[in-house]
C-alpha cells in the first residue's frame, strides 16, 4: 500500500525553512555591523584613556610645580615679614635718634651761651683790674697792712683770674664734648638713613619677585584648570564609549535570545509536523526526529573602564623655618653668659677685625679689602679662626649661644634687626656698617639690639 504525503505537512515544512533561512539571513547581517560598532566605540575609548592618562601625569606635574612654587613663595614671604619688621624697628630707632639729636643741639646752644657768658664776666673782671690798677687795684696793693696781707691781697687777685679762667676752660671743655656727641649722633643718623634706603631697595626688589612668583602660581591655576577640563571631556568620553558598548551587546545579547526562542519554535514546530505526518497516510512513514540546533552564546559583559581624573594633594610647606636662637634677645634679665668653648681668643678676633678698618662697605660685597657687607665681614673675620658661620646676617642671629648684652665680651656678635657686628668691649662694635663709613667702630647700643651671640 502506497501512502501518499498529505499537501498540509509540505506547505508547511516549506514555511519553517523559509523561516530559518530569514534567521539566517537577519544574523548574518546584524552581527557584523554590531562587531563593527563595538570596535569603532572601543578605539575611541582606547584613545580617551591614552589621553587621559597622559592629561593625569600633567595635572600631577602642575601640582609638583606647585607646591615647589608655594614653597618658594613662603619663603620670599618670611623674608618680607622679617624685612618689614627691621624696617618698623629701624623707624623707631630713627625717631630716637632724632630726639636725642634735638636735645643735643638745645644742650650744644646752652654751653655756648655759658660759654660766652663766662668769656663776658672774665673779660670785663680783668679790664677792671687793669683800667684800675693805678687807682683802687693800686691802692688796694699799698694799703696793706704788712707783707702777709700785701701777699693775700695779690693772690687774690691772681686767684680771681686763675678761677675765671679755669672756668672759661671747663665752659669751652663742655661745648665741644656736646659738639663731639652731637657729630657722633649725626653720623649714626647718617647710617641709619643709609640703611633704611637699603631696606626699601631690598622691600621693592623682593616685592618684584613674589609679584612674579604670583604670576606664575596664577599661570599653573590655569594651567591646572584647562588640564581638569580636558580630563573631565577625556572621562565622559569613556563613559560614553562604555555605555555604547554596553548597549550593543546587550542588543546583541537580545537578539541571540529571539534567534534562540524561534529556533525552539521552529523545532517544536517540525517535530509536530514529523508526528502528524507518521500518525496518518498509508505506508511506512519515517519519524522524524528534530535536533535542538539552538547554540548557547555567552555575551561579554562591558565593565566601565573609565578612569577617574585624579587630582593631585595639596602639598605643604616642606622647609624648615629658620631656626631661631635660644635665650631670647640677649637683652632680658636671665644674666647668660655661657663660657668660651673654642679655645680661641676675644681680642684675638678683635684685633684681627682692627686690620680692616677704613676699608669699603659694598651691599653683597665678599672681600674685607675691596668691599664687603655686614654679614660677610663677620663671617669672614670668624672663618680666618676656623668658626664658621652662615653668610646672612638673619641666619647669624642663630649662631652659638646667647648672651645677655650686660655680659657681653670681646669677639661676641653683636644683632640688630638686619645688621650684625663684633663686639670689641667697652659698649663699642667694629662693623661694615654703610657705603659712606666702610668699616668702623661704632657705639653698640646706637640701635636696637635683638641677640647678643657666642661663637667662640
């Protein structure tokens, strides 16, 4: 017997092959241009974090250039308030300076005037003793009564211009002490004004430089700013990229599941086409058995690559602040007065710092014979003794150990705001003190004293 295959079961599995070769077809097409899109997002992605990388290692070495900068700057900002503050001392000093220069020259006016008076008395003293020694003088001379009164009578006479004129000495000795202390004022003066021009040279020039170093930290501001702009666009751009990525294969991911469940249907489909086909007609019917031909793809899950843009630490200031000198000013009542320790001699040092007196003052100078500062002669001076010292006046404030002024002997350093000198005792100094005076000795308290120093 002969079975016929019903026209139903051909049209139909005519249909799902149909259907699987429109599958074929959808695949063969969309994969392609997912595979594309995914490696045009992850080449740009890929450039993005090679860009962002590098911005990073800038934004990092913007922030080094920084904190150098900043640490630059404290330190050019420390030496203004250390200046500023020896300008204030320097003006209060100047001021009285000026007072005990006004009283000098009152006191000056005063001896002069008794001075003159004197001069005045004596004169008219002795014109009358001599327009009268033919009268009264005369007869006050032979009216004596015997030898002894003749005697008293003409040392009186002579004591008379003995006192005038001792006194005449004494007035005239007086003015020119007050003429002396009025000069020796003046010069100091002098220096002091010398030194307070050199003190707003020094403000103006330092002030120059942290105004450039202002411009600078301004610059890297911006720099700064530009960097992290480009760094945030460079960021966004990964996390675009990644989303991009992340969207197309979970398309893709979504489209392998539909071709999955069609192909499930199209199995179920052939299989109850191959069990209806078996179950009528005549003759043998084969029964056909449908194989699961779905595959199991496992789609990558996309991670978010983006990188976050690192800002750098906010450096601190990594210098240490000068030391400052233990004991105080040197001027408290605390009576230091540690011992010598170097084995060498005080007056040796001054007598040595003598040789130079009378030799040029130069601001920065480094030689005690063609010119020199205050600091450097004083550094020089110890180091022919083998002590040595810093080259600045303010580091030399440090320097040893204190010493209270009362107790200050030969060879000590003598501090004063943004001046340093040697003692050399007796309340007097030998310094480098202004390009009018070169080195020279001077009054240790013609200013105000802020250590006393002992380095021997």
């Amino acid at each position: 017997m002969i079975f016929k295959r019903p026209e139903g079961n051909a049209s139909g599995k005519k249909k799902a092959a149909a259907r699987l070769l429109a599958a074929v077809l959808i695949v063969s097409c969309s994969c392609p241009v997912t595979a594309s899109v995914i490696k045009d997002a992850e080449k740009t992605k890929n450039e993005a974090q090679k860009n962002l990388n590098e911005i990073n290692e800038e934004i990092d070495n913007i922030h080094s250039a920084q904190n150098r900068l900043q640490s630059e700057m404290a330190g050019y900002d420390r030496q203004m308030m250390n200046l500023l503050t020896d300008m204030e001392i320097l003006e209060g000093d100047i001021a009285l300076q000026e007072e005990e220069i006004e009283q000098a020259n009152a006191d000056l006016e005063h001896a002069k005037l008794e001075e003159k008076q004197q001069y005045e008395a004596m004169k008219l003293r002795i014109q009358y003793m001599y327009e009268n020694s033919d009268g009264s003088m005369f007869a006050a001379v032979i009216g004596a009564e015997d030898m002894t009164d003749l005697l008293n009578r003409v040392e009186y006479v002579t004591d008379v211009y003995k006192y005038d004129r001792q006194m005449l000495t004494d007035y005239q000795n007086v003015v020119q002490q007050v003429e002396d202390l009025t000069v020796q004022l003046e010069n100091e003066m002098e220096e002091m004004e010398e030194l307070q021009i050199s003190y707003t040279e020094q403000q103006a020039s330092l002030q120059q430089v942290i105004n450039t170093k202002s411009r600078e930290m301004a610059d890297f501001d911006t720099k700064l700013a530009n960097a992290e702009s480009l760094a945030s666009e460079y960021a966004q751009t990964i996390r675009k990229q990644n989303q991009i990525i992340e969207q197309e294969r979970a398309a893709e991911e979504e489209r392998k599941k539909k071709e999955k469940e069609k192909e499930k249907n199209k199995n179920k489909n052939n299989n109850k086409n191959n069990s209806t086909t078996a179950s009528t007609g005549e003759g043998t019917g084969g029964t056909g058995s449908g194989t699961d031909g779905t595959g199991t793809g496992t789609g990558g899950t996309g991670t978010d690559g983006t990188g976050g843009t690192g800002t750098g630490g906010t450096g601190t200031d990594g210098t240490g602040g000068t030391g400052s000198g233990t004991g105080g000013t040197g001027l408290t009542d605390g009576n230091l007065n540690p011992p010598y320790s170097s084995g060498v001699s005080g007056s040796d040092v001054v007598s040595y710092a003598s040789q130079f007196l009378g030799y040029p003052y130069v601001l920065g100078g480094n030689s005690l014979t063609e010119g020199t500062d205050c600091s450097y002669f004083v550094m020089a001076v110890y180091q022919h003794f083998g002590i040595s010292l810093p080259r600045s006046s303010y580091a030399q404030q440090s320097c040893g150990q204190a010493v209270s002024y009362e107790n200050a002997r030969p060879g000590d350093i003598i501090c004063y705001p943004g001046h340093v000198a040697i003692y050399i005792g007796d309340g007097r100094i030998i310094h480098a003190s202004t390009p009018r005076t070169g080195i020279c000795y001077g009054n240790a308290t013609y200013r105000t004293i802020t250590t006393v120093r002992r380095v021997l």
